[in-house]
C-alpha cells in the first residue's frame, strides 16, 4: 500500500514536469531539445505502471 502511494505520487510529479518541459518547448519556439518534455512523461509512465502493478499484486 505504501509503494502505491509513493508510486502515484512521483507518477504525479513527472506529469507536472512535462507539462513544464513541453511548456518550456513551445516557449521557445521548438528551439530547444523536445527531451525537457518526454523524459519525464517516460518516467510518469513507468510510475504510472508500477502503481498498476502494485495495486494488481493484491
């Protein structure tokens, strides 16, 4: 239950930092590497998935 939580919790914090990073993409007019947004979408989806796992466990 602990891991779960902690899971969506981060899975949370990289969604925040890739609306950011792609924010940050579009401000500057695609200017600047498109990783600032999907690296951390890429870990918002393997937490996303572990807390899936997590809660499947049961």
């Amino acid at each position: 239950m602990q891991k779960k939580k902690i899971f969506k919790i981060l899975s949370f914090i990289f969604c925040i930092l890739t609306f950011i990073g792609a924010g940050y993409v579009l401000i500057n007019k695609g200017e600047v590497n498109a990783g600032y947004a999907v690296i951390p979408s890429l870990f918002s989806v393997i937490f996303s998935q572990l807390s899936i796992t997590e809660k499947n466990k049961k």
